[in-house]
C-alpha cells in the first residue's frame, strides 16, 4: 500500500514541491548476520506516522515539503543495475534542488550515493560523515566488492573524504586503509573518554580542510545496542539518542548537507521502538539539514 514520511500529518507531496525527497531502498542482498533490512523502508515510514511535526529548537521542518518517491526496484539480479537506479533518483532531486534522503536497506546502498556524489559534484567538494559501528573499509567482504562491509573503501576510491564516528570494531585491512586514505575519525572509545570530561562533545568538529558539503551516511548499529537492537549486528557500546543529536550538531557546524542515507534497520515486530527510533532520527536529519541550508537562511531571513 502507497504510504509516505509523516503521512498522519500532512498531505501527499509532489516531487516538484518537495524540498526533501525520502526515497526507499529495500535492498537486502549482502546481508552477513541477522537478516530483515528489506523491510527497513516501509517500517520507517510506517513509524514515522507516530512523529509530531515540531522538532524541539528546529520548528517544523515538515512545512518545508517531504516527498516520498517510489521505491527503488532492488529485484535486479545485477545489484550494479540497483545501484544506478538509486544514483539516476539521486541525480533527480538535486536536479530539482530537492535534498535525496535514502532509506536503507543495507549499508551497500551509499554506493548510488557514491556515484551520484562522483557524476555531479567536482572532485573534493563533498565529503562523507559515517555513523556506524563498524569500519566499512574493507576491500571486499564474503567474495562481493559490492558488500556493506566495504562500502566505504568505494567512497575512498572515488577520492571522497570520510570522517567516521561511532567505530568500535577493527580488522588490520580496515586499519591500513584508513591510514593510507587519511581517512579521520572519533571512535566509540575516544567518545566514551569525553563523556567523563567537563568539556564533554563541546569541543568536537570535522577537521578544518574537510569539505564545506556533507553526505550523511548512518548506519543504526552505531547506536548503543540496548536502543538498537532491531539491526543486522547489534553493537554494545554505541551513542544514545542525545549523544547522535549532539554528535549531528557540532559535526555539521558550518557545513552544508546534500544529501544523507539512514540504513541498516531490520525491523522486529516485537521491537517497534526502534523503528521509532530510526523514523525520529530521519526527521532529526531533515530538521538538521534544512538549519544548515545556507540558501533557505536567505531566504528565511529577507
Ligand atoms: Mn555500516
């Protein structure tokens, strides 16, 4: 059945009139541990008939337009066609000034953002903020380049900067890529360090040469495990709620967002909370983005 983001409050949006489009990605191909993201998309839009249409501090992001697109057909046996289909949907919100906001669906769906990021913008002019327990680096996982274990190491081939936050889990391969490609970081140990200090996250940004546009891409599992469990690998020691808040806040500080990505959500039907949880985050990141967009300032404020 046709549903769309925050249908409980406000009409169908067309594409034209959408600032935002939420696309659905129910992509479950590489999937190594438990299983279940096919059905991520449609329980986030589902929960996110739950949400209220103020965000505290951000007033109504909601008002500014939310078109729901299609999903994207992920039935291809050639999971490269997937991944074009998803950056061909991504090429045509920017080219309709509109902000792409991927449903996952599994972590390898960023590859469409990846090439979309690599077709329309010059090369250093957009980098990657990861959210995620785990690395995404490796230079393929269980026999597929294609994998939600190596996503990241594509965006890195492409020449895109990358800042993770959250990483808890290492292998040497990731380690060395991660030196070789610059790639910079605040693990989930170094976080946990600042949470017992007086100045807490109040010092954290991006490193100053990174680029002024950011693609978001959050994988849930970067979540502590106890709020989100419903996940392929649920992972002990992530953020909580306020800490992802805080962490998108001061992490974007004077940056632009073209687009983001939430994925990695495997619903359960007895844990509904967390898809709640990923459907307020979602709408957190639309709240966030539309802060940080320079353009809709201007025009806000003349
Ligand atoms: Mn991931």
């Amino acid at each position: 059945m046709r549903t769309w983001f925050l249908s409980s409050e406000y009409p169908e949006c067309p594409a034209e009139r959408g600032y935002f489009h939420v696309i659905p990605v129910p992509l479950e191909r590489t999937v190594s541990y438990g299983s279940g993201t096919a059905a991520g998309p449609h329980a986030i839009l589902e929960a996110s008939a739950q949400l209220e249409t103020i965000v505290e501090s951000y007033g109504e992001p909601g008002a500014l337009g939310i078109h729901t697109t299609e999903p994207i057909d992920c039935t291809s046996d050639a999971i490269a066609t997937v991944f074009a289909s998803i950056a061909r949907r991504i090429g045509h919100a920017w080219s309709l000034q509109a902000i792409p906001i991927l449903l996952g669906g599994e972590h390898s769906i960023t590859n469409g953002a990846i090439a979309a990021i690599a077709a329309c913008h010059p090369p250093g002019e957009v980098g990657i903020l990861q959210f995620d327990a785990h690395m995404d680096l490796r230079h393929a996982y269980e026999g597929t380049v294609h994998s939600h274990g190596s996503v990241m190491r594509r965006a890195l081939e492409k020449g895109i900067r990358l800042h993770q936050v959250g990483i808890r889990n290492y292998s040497v391969e990731e380690l060395e890529a991660r030196s070789i490609h610059g790639v910079t970081y605040h693990d989930a140990s170094q976080l946990n360090r600042l949470r017992h200090t007086q100045e807490h996250f109040s010092s954290l940004a991006l490193p100053q040469d990174f680029p002024g546009k950011l693609y978001v891409s959050f994988d849930v599992d970067g979540f502590d495990a106890a709020l989100m469990s419903a996940t392929g690998t649920p992972d002990p020691g992530g953020f909580g709620w306020w800490e992802a808040v805080e962490l998108l806040e001061r992490l974007t500080e004077g940056r632009t967002i073209i687009g983001a990505d939430i994925v990695e959500l495997a619903p359960q039907s007895h844990l509904h909370h967390c898809d709640y949880t990923v459907a307020k985050l979602t709408y957190f990141l639309i709240a966030l983005i539309a802060r940080r967009d320079r353009s809709l300032h201007d025009h806000t404020s003349s």
